[in-house]
C-alpha cells in the first residue's frame, strides 16, 4: 500500500447513485451521471451503473474513450462545449454532445452524415450563470437551423448553473428552458424530448418543490460522488459521505515555535505569509503538497487536527491536541469537489477501492 492514496468506498457511491436515481425518478427525471470528477474510474463507473444509473457524461473525449475501451456501452454525452478539432472523436466515441455553437454542430453533422451515425444534440441555453449556451433571445432560432441537419438529432435543451456565476438554481430560471421548449415544439412540430435542467446544485430545488414542472434530466457528479452540494454548503440528504477519502503519511513529527524565526520573505508561490505566534505546537509534516491536490480543500477527518499550511510537497498540521500520532502514522482526509479532482489527476496518488 503506497501513499498519498485516494480510497473509494465503492458501496456507499453505489448507494448514492441508486438514491438519486430512485428520489429523480419519483419526479420523472432521468439521471446522466457525470464522470470527470474521478476521471471515469471504471470502478466508479460500474459503481454508478450498478446503481441504476443509465445515462453518462463526461467532460472530456479521452474519459469517454477510457469507458467504452473498459467495455462500458451506457450512452455517454460530452458535457464540456465540444472543441472543431474533436469533432471526429466526438462522432466516434460519444452518443451525443451538449452544444451552443451551429457552427460546430454543423461540423458534427457533417462527421455524423460521412460515418453513417447520429448524434444526440442538447441545446444549452445560458439562463445567466454566464458561462456556456445561448442566451434566450437566441434559442428558437438556432434550433431551427439545427433540426434541419442531416447526422445530429435534437434532442433537446439544457442549463447549467452554479458554476461560473453562483447563480443559484430557481423556479424562474428552470422555466426559462421549458418556455422555450414549448415554443419550439409549437413553432417547429418537433418534440423535445430532453429538457436537462440542473446539476447537484438543482436537488435542492426539487427538494423544496420550487422545480419547474417539465424538466426531466439532472446531469448529477457531486452529489453521487461525494454526498455534497457546495454550491449551496450542505450536504445531500439521502447519501452517504466520506465516499471518497485522502489518506496519506506522517513524515516528521515535532514540537516547534508556531512563528518562523528570520526575516519573512515570500514563501514558494510568491505570496507574503503571515503568522501568529501561538508558542510551542506539537506540528507533524505528512508527504503531500500542493502539486498533489488544492490543499484548501482539505478536511483532517479527526476534527482534533489542523492544518496550517503546505508547500509543493509537505503539508504541516497542528497535532497538539491529538494523541497516537507516530511517524509513519495516516492521517486521513475529506476533499471538496476541487480538492478531488486534483487527487484524481495526479499520477502520485494511488487509488484504491473498498
Ligand atoms: C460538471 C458538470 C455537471 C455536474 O455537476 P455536479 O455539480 O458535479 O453535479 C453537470 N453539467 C455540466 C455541463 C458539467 O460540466
């Protein structure tokens, strides 16, 4: 066993998956769960797809590509705005794409149309997170020139919030997208089958009933993954957390003036540290730093430990309060969304599961 380690509890991300799975459906939502915050982990996957799950999505062409080479055949969506110069993989590997460019959609027609395949195409619409999708005023026309492309199929719109903005999900703004709807069906005598509404952040508003009535896709990862919603800071009712744990190791251990001795300069990231002087402090280093992971999202799961601060490749923890701890001791802890993906990433964290 090597660390700094990731352990996944397999059972608990199964449990959440089938959670959300069942509470979506008692609303008539269906769940494409979302990958790239563990990088499509085939474990996790089949975790997820154990769950109930049926539908996937991913950020990147190269997770997508992983999955179907681990024999995972579930329909899977690129979620991220597909690159010109994807195209072709995009076509190959994906059913279909989250899109807000005809420019590229009309590129993938053409790929679709010369490889004998359709690809599945959400509209975004940009309901004022202001990151991806069209803005309102846009859409019906853009579907217009869409539905008439030989190789794409519409199948519908979605939204993303949360995320750039921090706007927070609402009634008002969920509506935006079955407005629309609406309109283009009436306009077009087209159905729209998928009206994709939200991400974990938008649980919450189904929770409260403030949900427009007609979104029927949640694209969920977080709430999955970690049990967390940070848009909204709590914790997602019905699921389990510390699914995902950072374990890593104790490599120096002692006691040591808390305020550094010498002229302050800048620490290694160019940034002016300043310290409080607490006296003597039991302190241990364990083997992690910030080119391992966002170490602002970290959580010391004994709540008797702190963390004071990291380097590239040491993390140094306040253990005054805490007992047991020797080198070569673990110390465990909780990540943020962030914090994970950065674990995920690094090709010097193990992952292992449970
Ligand atoms: C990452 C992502 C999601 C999933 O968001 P969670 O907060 O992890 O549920 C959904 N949709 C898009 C477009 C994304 O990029």
């Amino acid at each position: 066993m090597s660390y700094p380690q990731v352990l996944i509890d397999l059972h608990k991300i199964r449990h959440n998956a089938n959670h959300i799975v069942n509470l979506c459906k008692q609303n008539k939502i269906e769940v494409m769960a979302i990958t790239k915050g563990v990088c499509a982990l085939e474990q996790v996957v089949r975790a997820m797809l154990g769950g109930g799950v049926k539908k996937l999505g991913d950020a990147r062409i190269d997770n997508i590509k992983h999955m179907r080479n681990k024999g995972i055949f579930a329909p899977i969506y690129l979620i991220r705005i597909p690159m010109l110069s994807e195209i072709k993989d995009l076509v190959f590997w994906a059913d279909g794409s989250l899109n807000s460019e005809i420019e590229t959609i009309k590129a993938i027609s053409e790929e679709a149309q010369a490889k004998g395949k359709i690809h599945k195409v959400i509209v975004m619409v940009d309901v004022g997170d202001l990151r991806e999708g069209f803005l309102p005023e846009d859409v019906v026309e853009a579907v217009g020139q869409i539905i008439n492309l030989p190789g794409v199929e519409f199948e519908g719109l979605g939204t993303n919030v949360g995320c750039y903005g921090g706007v927070l999900p609402s009634c008002d703004n969920t509506n935006i997208l079955v407005r629309l709807a609406k309109e283009i069906e009436k306009k077009y005598k087209v159905k729209v089958k998928t009206i994709s509404g939200g991400s974990t952040v938008t649980l919450d508003l189904l929770e409260k009933g403030n949900l427009a009535p007609g979104v029927n896709q949640f694209r969920i990862g977080e709430a999955i993954l970690l049990g967390t919603d940070t848009v909204n800071h709590k914790q997602v009712p019905g699921t389990f957390q510390n699914t995902i744990v950072l374990k890593t190791e104790v490599v120096e251990l002692k006691t040591k003036p808390s305020k550094p001795i010498g002229r302050i300069g800048r620490d290694a990231f160019g940034n002016i540290p300043h310290f409080e002087d607490k006296g003597l402090m039991k302190r241990a280093i364990v083997a992690l730093g910030r080119q391992d992971c966002m170490i602002e999202g970290l959580k010391p799961m004994d709540a008797t430990i702190q963390i004071i601060g990291a380097s590239s490749d040491h993390l140094i923890l306040d253990v005054s309060k805490s007992n047991g701890i020797g080198i070569g001791s673990v110390v465990d802890f909780n990540m943020s969304y962030g914090a994970m993906l950065g674990t995920m990433t690094s090709k010097y964290i193990d992952k292992t599961f449970k």
